[in-house]
C-alpha cells in the first residue's frame, strides 16, 4: 500500500502562505528616522528643504524618490499612492503626535539617565564667596 499513510511534510514550514506567522510585525512602525528628527523635519519652514533635498530623482528608490512622506519617512511609488497613505489612520496619528506633543530628544533622555550637564550650584554665584 501506497494509499492513506502518514505524509511527511517537514514541520509544516513548506506552506506557501505564511502571513499569519508575521501578524505581530507586519502593523508596526517603520522606524526609518527616530521620532526627534522626524518632529524637526516637519516643523515650518524646514519641511520644504527637507522635500527638496529627500526627493532628488534617484532610480533605486520607489517611484524615483519623487514621493516622500516627512513623518513616516517613507517613499511612495506614486502621487496617488502619497495621497492614499497621507489619508491613513497610522499616517494622521503620527503626524497629529509629531506636530503637538513635546520632543522626546537625547538631552532629556541623558538627564534621564543621569549623564546630564553637571550642575554643581557654583555658576549661578560666582561673585559670591563660597564658604
């Protein structure tokens, strides 16, 4: 008999479809640019720089580079395809966080983690005497 027997498939590894293996990172961030540098970028009056210089034509990057999202730090294949991701929750979300909420940058970070400046209470009474 070669009907009914047990089938050796390896570990069930040969599947084609192997998307819900990936669920949890499939939804995540691109955390192409860190959240600092993001929120700088986008603030007024430096964003246009930051398009000009982002979207030099360049052919290995999608749709030529011609289409850079500045808070998601993402290229787009197409003036459409911009406009359908500047309408996603994830894109509005990040934006709203990155243009109100105060930055998170690597001085307060440092003075978390106690490396910050040294302030040993001298500078502010130099005139003064110290006993």
């Amino acid at each position: 008999g070669g009907r009914g027997g047990r089938k050796v498939g390896g570990g069930g590894r040969r599947h084609a479809n192997k998307d819900h293996r990936q669920s949890g990172l499939k939804h995540t961030v691109n955390k192409g640019r860190w959240d600092d540098i993001c929120a700088r970028q986008l603030a007024p009056g430096v964003a246009e720089k930051v398009l000009a210089e982002k979207t030099v034509p360049d052919p290995d990057l999608p749709g030529l580079g011609q289409y850079f999202c500045i808070a998601c730090s993402k290229y787009c294949i197409s003036a459409q395809a911009l406009a359908d991701h500047q309408r996603t929750p994830k894109h509005r979300r990040r934006t709203k966080t990155l243009t109100t909420e105060k930055i998170y940058d690597h001085a307060e970070a440092n003075a978390g983690a106690g490396r910050g400046s040294i302030d040993n209470g001298l500078q502010e009474r130099e005139g003064m005497a110290v006993e």
